[in-house]
C-alpha cells in the first residue's frame, strides 16, 4: 500500500539540493538498518541531525 504524499512534500523536494558523504561501510549499513527499525529513510535522519545541529550553534 503505498503513502500518500502531500503536495507539501512535492514542494519540499522541489527546494532541495544534493549533496554526497562517505561513510565507513559498517556506520552506513547501521544508519540503513536503523532507518528500517524507525521506517524513515537514512536520508531524513541525517537531515533531523545537521538541523539540529544547527540550532545548536
């Protein structure tokens, strides 16, 4: 069954941008399973990460 999205999420991507990292094998294959666990995706944990982060400084 797949979710529906709103046109919210739409205009979200829409003002996105890409970016790459590299991680240690072992961390990357963590943060997927992890993401599995939660059922979000590796992608929306960084970003909650680094916004924190940012709010912090």
């Amino acid at each position: 069954m797949a979710k529906e999205k709103k046109s919210s999420d739409k205009e979200d991507k829409s003002k996105k941008k890409n970016t790459s990292l590299r991680l240690d094998s072992k961390t990357l294959k963590a943060l997927k399973l992890r993401a599995i666990e939660e059922e979000t995706s590796v992608q929306r944990i960084i970003e909650t990460l680094v916004e924190d982060y940012l709010k912090k400084t």
